[in-house]
C-alpha cells in the first residue's frame, strides 16, 4: 500500500502496519520518516530491536533468521533492514519475498533505502512489500510544499515566523532540508517563540558569522586549539551570539557520541558516515576526532556546554565563553601532536 509521508504520523496513531518500506533520496525527510515509525513501534511495546545493514559480505539468510528468532527480553521483536543500493540482488529479491509471504507475527520490518529506480517498482520483490506492508517514497521539495514543510518544521519547533519570512527562508536555504532544519534551529535559540519577520530571517541566515563558528568547529574537531580559541575569542569580540556557539559545538558533540554507539553496534564505518551525511571533507575531521575522544570526553564537553547554556540564561554563576573555552580544550591533541 502507497502512503504519502504527510499521512505517515496519522496513520501510526491508528494501527501498525507489518512491514514499512522507505525509498527517497532527500536525507532528512528518510531519517525523520524512520525515526517517526522507530518511536510508535518502540511506544507499542516492541522494544527489541534488530538492525541489519546489506553491505558487502552480508547474508540475505540473516533475515530469515531473525523473523524466526525469538528475544528472551521482549515478545515483539523491530528488525532495521537499511538497503543503501536500493538493490537486494536476486538473493535479496528472494529473501524479501519469502518474508513478505509469511510475515511473522509480534514482528515489525522497516526497511529504509535510497531511491529507487524505476525498473525496480516493477520486481517482484517490491510487489510483495507493496502487497504485505506501507511504501512510502520521499521527494525533494520544493515552492510550496517547502514552504509548507518549513511551515510544520517551525510550528514544531515553536517558532512563530511570518509567511514572508517563511518564503524568505525557502529562497535561502533553496530545498537544502538540513540547512533548513539547523537554520530553523538557529532561530529557535535567538529568538524563541517571539514572532520572526520577514527582516530577521534575512537578517539571520545571511550572518556571515555562522561561518566562523563552522570554522571553529573544524579547528575543535582536527585539535587545533590554539586556532579555536582564537576563533572563540573573535566571535566573542564580534558580539555573536553565545547560544549559537554552544549549540554548534554541543552538535558535533552529540554526532561524535552517536557514530561511536553505531560503530560498538557493528554497523560498517562508510555507511554510519553516509548515514549521518557526512561527506569527505567532514569524514576526516570526524575521524580525528574520533581517535582521540572516548566517550567520557565527550559527555564531559556535553555536561560543560550545558552549564555554558545555563551561565547564558543567567541559571548558573560565571562566564560563559570561559566555560565554552573548556569545551574546546577538551579536543585539543595530546602532547606528541599538534594544536
């Protein structure tokens, strides 16, 4: 059965469906579909979770194995099948369609994957999904229904922005769902639920300023210290505002902690990164980052950025740009490396 992805919450609050397929090339709205059935499914007691990745190597049977497989902790089982390729192969094609003909009860199967193409609407394969479960298809958007989504995004978030600041925020972020997403964010933090024009968000997603705490990112990431406090030091200068640093850097905080959980998971270091759409460049700070932070480092500097948040709400004695600075230090490269 079709679904459009606006129909999606409605329906979870109605019945489960045994099996939902997921197919988009837009990121965001794929994730946030997941994420949405992840939530309902977990909320009606399946709390056993299964993920399994079709990359090299991977076997088809695991599937089977896991619709018959029964946990000790839980009587309803969620199995995460994320299929990148779009393709399952003929091993593939013929798992899915066994599965599809016998799906197995206290069982839920999403499958996530990227856009596929049109020859493959037609297999059989996908014919069984269709037949046994919801297909949902993902689309970049664009004119109205951008303005529409960045209309709900905002709403969500508890902004109240003007429809001639909603039109001006699609023209600068021009269907970029994830700029979107960070630029509505941003907002949120400066202005909270006063209402936003048409001026502010011009205003706002032009400051030049959100470069260099993107700047100060990098440098936090590669353990530059020495360049991120002096970075630090100028948006301090500059009047930035305080809250945009502390959620750049909690950001890339919780990113690290999250591809850490995901690789102790098992899951292939290439698709977490594709996952959490990180392209190359990113892919090689993420990386320094990764192999000098542990985890209680990060949750440190996440603890730290959250009495820096405090400190700007005036909740918590003492400066906050000297807490943020502790935050980068905490990056920095151990003696043998470079700052």
């Amino acid at each position: 059965m079709r679904m459009k992805l606006e129909q999606l919450a409605g329906a979870l609050k109605s019945n489960l469906a045994a099996l939902y397929f997921i197919t988009g090339d837009e990121p965001l709205q794929l994730g946030e579909a997941a994420d949405t059935i992840r939530l309902a499914v977990k909320n009606k007691g399946y709390t056993s979770r299964e993920v399994l990745t079709v990359e090299k190597g991977f076997e088809w049977n695991e599937l089977g194995v896991e619709a018959d497989s029964f946990s000790i902790f839980a009587d309803k089982k969620l199995i995460d099948l994320r299929m990148p390729s779009g393709k399952p192969g003929a091993e593939g094609a013929k798992a899915l369609i066994n599965y599809c003909e016998r799906v197995p009860e206290d069982t839920i199967l999403i499958i996530t994957s990227t856009k596929l193409e049109k020859s493959s609407l037609k297999t059989k394969w996908f014919q069984a999904i269709d037949q046994a479960g919801v297909v949902i298809q993902v689309w970049p958007l664009d004119g109205a229904d951008l303005i529409q989504w960045l209309q709900r995004k905002a709403q969500k978030r508890g902004l109240q922005i003007e429809h001639d600041g909603i039109k001006a925020l699609a023209a600068r972020v021009e269907g970029n769902l994830l700029a979107a997403s960070q630029e509505i964010e941003k907002l949120y933090i400066l202005h909270g639920d006063a209402p936003i024009s048409k001026q502010i968000i011009e205003n706002a997603v032009a400051d030049n300023a959100r470069f260099d705490v993107f700047k100060l990112t990098d440098c936090v990431l590669s353990g530059r210290v020495a360049r991120a406090v002096k970075i630090l030091n100028g948006l301090k200068s500059e009047d930035v505002a305080a809250p945009i640093v502390v959620w750049a850097l909690a950001r890339e905080t919780r990113l690290l902690i999250q591809i850490q959980v995901d690789l102790k998971q098992g899951e292939n270091k290439q698709l977490v990164f594709k996952k959490h759409r990180l392209w190359d460049k990113r892919q090689q700070l993420i990386n320094s980052a990764l192999s000098r932070m542990k985890i209680n480092k990060l949750q440190q500097a996440l603890v730290l950025s959250a009495k820096a948040d405090r400190q700007i709400k005036g909740q918590e004695m003492g400066d906050c740009w000297e807490t943020l600075l502790s935050v980068c230090v905490l990056f920095r490269v151990e003696s043998g490396g470079t700052s």
